[in-house]
C-alpha cells in the first residue's frame, strides 16, 4: 500500500478507511475508502511496515525528508503511546476538532482501548525536547511527554490545583517581638501561637514557646506584623525592609505566597531540607498531632520558563518524599498555581 503527499498531508487509497481508519484510528476519511494521514501518522505505518512508500520513500527516506521542527521527537513519543496500546491523534482540527483550539498541545490521547468517537479524552500531550524551556505560565492543561538526548521519555502531568485547609488560628493583638538577624523573637506568645497556628519554633527546642520565646521566620513576623498579632519596633515596614536586605526580591514573592496559604488556612513551613521554599500543611489542629506535610511549594519569580531537567528534579524529590510538587506563579495581582507529578500512562 502506498501513500502520496499532498497539502500537508498523506494520503491513501485502496482500502485505508477500513484497515487503518476504522480498525486503528489513523488519519480522518476523505471521499470513498481513501484517508488523510498526519506525517506522523504515516512514518508510524512505514516504520510497522504496514504501509509499503510514500512518494517511493521508505520509512528511513520519509524520516529524513521530514522537515518539520520537532518531528523526530513528536514520532518518538506517537510511537511510544502506540506501543503501549493507546490510539491517539494529532491536536489538530480535521483529527480533532473539538481540542484543535488548545495551545501547546501536540497530540489528544484516548482511554486505553478506546478511540476518538468515543468522547473522552485521557492526555493532551506536549512534546518537548530535554534542552527546550519551559514558561511555567504555558503549563497547566497539559501532560509533558520529555525527550532526553537518548531517546527515553519520561511523561509529567501539569495541572491547576487550587491549595485549602482547614487551619483557623485565633490570633493574639500586639505581642512583643524583637528583629534578631534574620529572623525574629516572639517573647511572650500564647500558647496557641505555636501549638494551634504551628507559627515559629520555640527557642529552648521542647520548652513550651509561652516560657522561653519563639523564633519566627522573617516571612511569619511579616505576615504576623501585617494582622496586628506582633508588635515590631518600627512596625511592619521594618520586618519588610529586614527581608528585602536578606534575600532581596524573592523576599516579596514568598512573604505573598505565605500570606496567601495562611489566607486559605494552608500552614506554610520552610522547605529548606527539600530544596523548595515551603512545606504546607493543609489541616492543622495541634503541633502534637501534626501529620506528615502533602505539599512543597516553590515560588517562581515572573516570566520564569524550566528546564525540563530541573523540573524534573523538583518532582522527583517530591515524589520522593510523597509530596506534590505545586509552584507559585505570579499573575497580575493574583497568584496562579501549578501542580507537576510524574505519571506512567
């Protein structure tokens, strides 16, 4: 069976409606039993040897004809989700019409064993190459199929997930705090500061923090200061300034996302030890109850793209840790969120 290029397109006659396109899910139809092929579609059937040419080229030919950008990693990936049983068709309109208005989308994956009439979609897939960036903001309906430079894909699923909890924390009015360093010291907190709110760490390690003082990070005074909880000699404007002089402009981006979480009665910890800016705790009743966290957070500053390689190394440690990997984005005056998780599909 052969094939002939036309108006972008491959097209085949004999009986290709009903061995490729009914039985398989190739191409779309045309007039009679003739089907159009996307190229990739058509190195596919060259490459199993179920279509003999095209334009007399055999699949090695048509491959290195091919001059589309990309194309040798979106055949990778088209082939790898054929090997693994799925049908799947290119994003766009005369194979899909309904998902040909999605950005960044290069295929639309059906449910294992089903195909396009049947509704229902499980990936729309990107593909990327390992040394292309990524802008955090182009992400978030899509999963990523990356290509490293030996041909292995690794499959990553971006989403939009919206952080609550349950957390409420009664806070106290104008307790006495003292800038220290780079952090501050709470010396006469209640109690529930500490161990309903989880603010700050006692500064005598297991005294009670009401007896010793509590330390706060500069993001928590600040946060704190803003609400009227602590009272800092120069106010707010002084734990801010302190911030700014330690860490400069990333000081701003995390003090908002903080405050943003407590907002949504998320607890927000340092995330040092993982690499990200925050740990979170969804639903915090006391210290001494505290479950493990579900999520590290990273703050990215605006217009931030990835490198699909330290992408990949935030969620293989969260994964790691069995956490979401979940990254704050700036947007306008609101903050958007990204959730990235590695899958098998």
């Amino acid at each position: 069976m052969h094939g002939t290029r036309r108006d972008g397109v491959v097209r085949v006659a004999e009986d290709a409606r009903q061995r490729f396109y009914d039985a398989r899910g190739y191409g779309y139809p045309l007039d009679g039993d003739e089907i159009a092929l996307a190229p990739v579609e058509a190195a596919h059937l060259l490459f199993r040897g179920d279509l003999d040419a095209v334009d007399g080229d055999g699949f090695r030919e048509f491959l290195a004809s091919a001059d589309a950008e990309g194309f040798g990693l979106r055949f990778l990936v088209y082939a790898d989700l054929r090997a693994r049983g799925f049908y799947l068709s290119p994003a766009r309109g005369e194979w899909t019409p309904d998902a040909a208005d999605a950005e960044n989308v290069d295929f639309v994956v059906y449910p294992r064993g089903k195909d396009r009439h049947a509704g229902e979609i499980a990936y729309r897939i990107r593909v990327v190459g390992e040394r292309e960036r990524l802008p955090a903001s182009s992400l978030g309906d899509c999963t990523l199929a990356i290509v490293d430079e030996e041909s292995e894909i690794t499959y990553f699923e971006t989403s939009r997930p919206d952080p609550s909890g349950s957390t409420t924390v009664d806070l106290p009015e104008g307790v006495p705090t003292a800038l220290f360093d780079d952090r501050a010291i709470c010396w006469e907190p209640p109690t529930r500061l500490h161990e309903s709110g989880f603010y700050g760490q006692p500064l005598a390690g297991r005294e009670p923090a009401d007896e010793q003082g509590l330390q706060l990070s500069l993001v928590e005074a600040a946060q704190l200061s803003a609400a009227g909880a602590i009272d800092v000699p120069g106010g707010y404007d002084a734990v801010v300034e302190r911030g700014r002089a330690v860490e400069g402009e990333r000081f701003d981006r995390r003090l908002r996302t903080y405050a943003v979480l407590r907002d949504r009665g998320v607890v927000p910890k340092t995330g040092f030890k993982f690499g990200a800016d925050f740990r979170t705790y969804a639903d915090v009743e006391s210290v001494e109850q505290l479950s493990h966290s579900e999520r590290l957070v990273r703050v990215l500053p605006p217009g931030y793209a990835f490198a699909p390689r330290d992408l990949s190394l935030d969620v293989r440690l969260a994964h790691g840790v069995r956490k979401e990997m979940v990254f704050a984005l700036p947007d306008g005056d609101e903050l958007a969120w990204l959730g990235v998780g590695r899958i098998t599909p």
